[in-house]
C-alpha cells in the first residue's frame, strides 16, 4: 500500500531554513509527481509545490519563489521541502501528497504531516 | 495566484442537501476541468471526495457531487448526515504545473 512518512517535528528561529523529508514507499517512487500542502493553525490549506522524482524538475506557487526548494533522493525514494528566511506566518504542519491513480489532481495520499513551529 | 474563493460556512439539517460554491478565474477553475475537493475533520489529513471537477474517487459516498459552470465550481452534499460536519476545500489546476487551493469552509450540521 502506498504510504508516505515524514521527518518529525522542528522549532526554528525566525531567519533559519528548515529542511523536511517525505519517503515513499508501496509504489514505483519515479513514477508519480509528489506536492507539498501546508496549513498554518486554524487556517486553510495552501498549496507549496511540486516535484518530478523522475527528473528532478521542480515547481513553485509565486508566493514561495526563491525560498523553497523541492529535491529527491531516489536511491531512498525521498523528497526533500527546504524552506528558508523562516518567518512565524511559517509555522504550520507541512504535508507531502500524491495524486491517486488516474485522479489527476486528485491528492489521495498523504503524510502524516510534520508540525514546523517558528519561534525566537 | 490567489487563493480560490469560497463561504466561510455553509450549514443544513440531516437529510437536506448543502451547495458549496468555489469561485476562480478565467485562469484557473475557468480553464481546465481539474477541481477536486477535500474534506478534513480536525486534526486529520484531507480526504479526497471528488477530482476532475465531478468524478467520485472508489470508496466514497455518492451523496457527494460536483459541478462546475464558468469560474465557479460547486460540491454538493446530499442527504446531509453529523459525519459530514466538517471543513471542505476546493482545489484547481492554475496553470504552468501550479495548483491553488480555496479558502476552506466549514459544514455544521444543524
């Protein structure tokens, strides 16, 4: 079954990065594009970006230009979120995502979610 | 890209049905049929309920649908029962391999 678990945790200082990590596993890891959503407390979903584990090419929303960077490692099947110059309207739970087999855009598998709180 | 908008709340009585409408653009929900819909319960991930704009993913209930007409998207619940009392967001393909999700809105069940 597929499956995708998350780093834990992190508390940063505001002007820090933070780097997270997603491993996949139960399916052909190359084969499907992975998102990253993140909904700060008793806010909404946002959508961050998104990532080719095949070749690597990676997308971002406008809002995260030049401060969040998507990579992967496919020896471990992981995807990497890098998000820099933290500020606290960060802190929120960070999840990976896949779309569902044959559901495009339809995200049907998530992490578990990983709580980044920013703080000084 | 700004975030898709939709009301706040909406709420109903069991066994009635609900409209949540979700309002784009022309370059976002107005241009392509990939709007899909997420129900969440507190602190829990989302759950997919509809992609494609109307397509029911296997497992899930047929009381709920969607529509699209324009820039505005809509999800229905029929036959409004307490385990739907939850928030529900919309999310539309944006072009240029972006996606934007809505605002959220939270269903009560009266």
């Amino acid at each position: 079954q597929v499956q995708l678990v998350q780093s834990g945790a992190e508390v940063k200082k505001p002007g820090a990065s933070v780097k997270l990590s997603c491993r996949a596993s139960g399916y052909t890891f190359t084969n499907y594009y992975m998102q990253w959503v993140r909904q700060a407390p008793g806010q909404g979903l946002e959508w961050m970006g998104m990532i080719n584990p095949s070749g690597g090419g990676a997308w971002y929303t406008q809002k995260f230009q030049g401060r969040l960077i998507l990579t992967r490692d496919t020896s471990t099947s992981t995807i990497y979120m890098e998000l820099s110059s933290l500020r606290s309207e960060d802190t929120a739970v960070y999840y990976c995502a896949r779309d569902g087999d044959g559901y495009n855009g339809g995200i049907a598998y998530w992490g578990q979610g990983t709580l980044v709180t920013v703080s000084s | 890209q700004s975030a898709l908008t939709q009301p706040a709340s909406v709420s109903g009585s069991p066994g009635q049905s609900i409209t949540i409408s979700c309002t784009g653009t022309s370059s976002d929900v107005g241009s392509y049929n990939f709007v899909s819909w997420y129900q969440q319960h507190p602190g829990k991930a989302p759950k997919l309920i509809i992609y494609e704009g109307t397509k029911g993913p296997l497992g899930v209930s047929n009381r709920f649908s969607g529509s699209k007409s324009g820039n505005t998207a809509s999800l229905t619940i029929s036959g409004l029962q307490a385990e739907d009392e939850a928030d529900y967001y919309c999310c539309s393909y944006a072009g240029s391999s972006t996606w934007v999700f809505g605002g959220g809105t939270k269903v009560t069940v009266l």
